[in-house]
C-alpha cells in the first residue's frame, strides 16, 4: 500500500509506504535526527519495542493506526 502527500504551495509530492523499508528509513531518521531510540518510538506510537526493533531491522512492518503516526511524526520532524 502506498500513498501520496503533495504539498500545494510548492509543488512538492512525498510518497511513503506503510510498510516495506521505507517504515525502516524513517525509523532510523527519527532514530539520528530526533535523538529518540526504540523504546521511546515504541512509547510514542504505543507498539511493543520489540516489533519496533523488527521493523528497523527490516524483518516486518507497522499497519493500520501506528504505521500512520509513524509517517506523521517523521513529517512533524521534517517537514520544514
């Protein structure tokens, strides 16, 4: 599944998926950038740490409501 946000004023589109690696780039750009590590994330998007460890590890994938807050909190992060 994927989906498209386009940005009006610029023009600009991000696509993200919910699941597949892009769930695992954005794990380890909060990771770097936010200075949060897993057990935070896990907090945050209230999955258990372990299937956040998977997830970065590329060896599964979030759905449903916290594969949308993670994709929300990597653009609250970023999107400027």
């Amino acid at each position: 599944m994927s989906c498209i946000i386009e940005f009006s004023e610029s023009g600009t589109q991000f696509e993200f998926c919910t699941r597949d690696h892009k769930q695992k780039i954005f794990i380890s750009m909060l990771m770097r950038y936010s200075k949060m590590d897993i057990p935070h994330l896990a907090c945050i998007l209230d999955v258990p740490a372990d299937k956040l460890q998977n997830v970065h590890h590329g060896k599964g994938f979030l759905v449903g409501k916290p594969a949308e807050e993670l994709t929300q909190l990597f653009l609250v992060c970023f999107g400027e």
